[in-house]
C-alpha cells in the first residue's frame, strides 16, 4: 500500500511549503519549513538559511556544518567557504579549490552560443589534467560527460530528489556542493587575485586550453 503525504500550507504565505505530513494532520507535521517577509526559505529539515539584504543566499547550515557565500559589488557569486572544509573562488568560468588540507586544484567551463551551453570542462579534482565534453537537457543539467581520451561515456539519469544524490556517478564532472533551491548568481568576471598566505598555486593546467571559445561570465 502506497503512502501518503499531506502538504500544508500556512494562510500568511499562501503559496509557501509551511509542513509535510505523513499522518494527515498538519498540526503534527513531520517536516517544517520557516520563510522570511519576503518569501526566501530559512529553515527546513536539517537545514538553516541566511540572506543577505540583496536577497543572495548568504550561508546554509546543514547539522553542524556551515557554509556561507560572498559575493562581489554587482551581486555575482565570488566565494563559497566551508567551515572546516573547501573554499571556492569564482573567477569568471573558473573555478579555484581550496582543500581544507591546503591542497589547491581548479575547474574551468567552456560555453557555445548566445543560449551559454557549457559544453566542456577541464578539472584537475585528481591529481592529473582532465577534459570532459558535456551534454544535457534543456534546463542546463549536465546528463552526459565523455572524457576526452576514452570511449566511455559517463551518464546521469534523471531521479527523484530523494535519490539524486546518492546516485551520481562518482567520476561526472563539475561541482556537486550547492544548496538546492537557492539562488546561485553568475561568478564574477575575470579579475587579478591572489593565493591566500603559506600556499602554493599548483593548477596542474600545464598545457593550453581548448580552442573554445571562452565566455567572460559563466551562469551558476
């Protein structure tokens, strides 16, 4: 026998997700969720949110691990930082990792056409220079990655939330840590910066990019 689930919803924010129930009653919900004035999401289960006065997402607590994010002058995504973990810097269609260890690595996308379709990202996540071509639908999921030196290809199938996660093949390319159902703004454009204090810049890109051509911002 199938189950089912109660969806409630609170008379202030109408259009608002307030409580899941399993057993029907909503005034013994077993999932909640809290909003601000202006409709961003706070709180839902194991997890806390903060907005800045932009209406960008400014941390996400989940348990006991805080991340929070900042951004440049025109609202354009710069860092990720979590506590105790990695750091990201956005720099235009690059990504730049930091490991909590002090291990640096970076990810770079390449876009075609007007639409921004990424269609290409090199990554050194493992120690050794990589190129996957990316294919996906037309929301921008990535749903096929093909390396560059093999003939197999690595597919993602499209699941419910529930099971997305734990179902990703581990070797697809791209970035996996972002909180769901917030607000991810385009990377800032290319800027000069520096590696931080006591750490050794060690991209591993030791040969040229691609002949792609390459976008001055890159979509999030």
């Amino acid at each position: 026998m199938g189950r089912t689930t109660t969806y409630c919803y609170d008379t202030d924010q109408p259009h608002a997700l307030d409580a899941t129930t399993i057993g029907g009653d909503c005034g013994a919900p077993d999932k909640q969720y809290g909003y601000d004035p202006t409709g961003n999401t706070t709180s839902r289960p194991d997890q806390t949110l903060t907005w800045n006065s932009e209406g960008n997402l400014a941390s996400v607590t989940d348990g006991t691990t805080k991340t929070s994010y900042l951004y440049d002058a025109g609202g354009s995504l710069l860092i990720r930082d979590t506590a105790g973990g990695e750091r990201v810097l956005y720099v235009g269609s690059t990504e730049l990792h930091l490991k909590a260890d002090g291990t640096l690595w970076a990810q770079r996308y390449y876009i075609a056409g007007a639409s921004g379709t990424v269609i290409a990202v090199r990554t050194n996540a493992t120690g050794s220079d990589e190129t996957y071509y990316l294919a996906g639908d037309a929301h921008g999921t990535t749903t096929l990655a093909v390396k560059s030196d093999a003939d197999q290809a690595f597919i993602k199938r499209s699941l419910p939330p529930s099971v997305r996660s734990a179902r990703r093949p581990a070797c697809m390319p791209g970035s996996t840590t972002r909180a769901s159902s917030a607000k991810q703004p385009t990377p800032a454009p290319d800027s000069p910066t520096s590696a931080p204090a006591n750490t050794t810049l060690r991209t591993g890109f030791s040969s040229p990019s691609p002949r792609y051509s390459r976008p001055t911002r890159h979509r999030r």
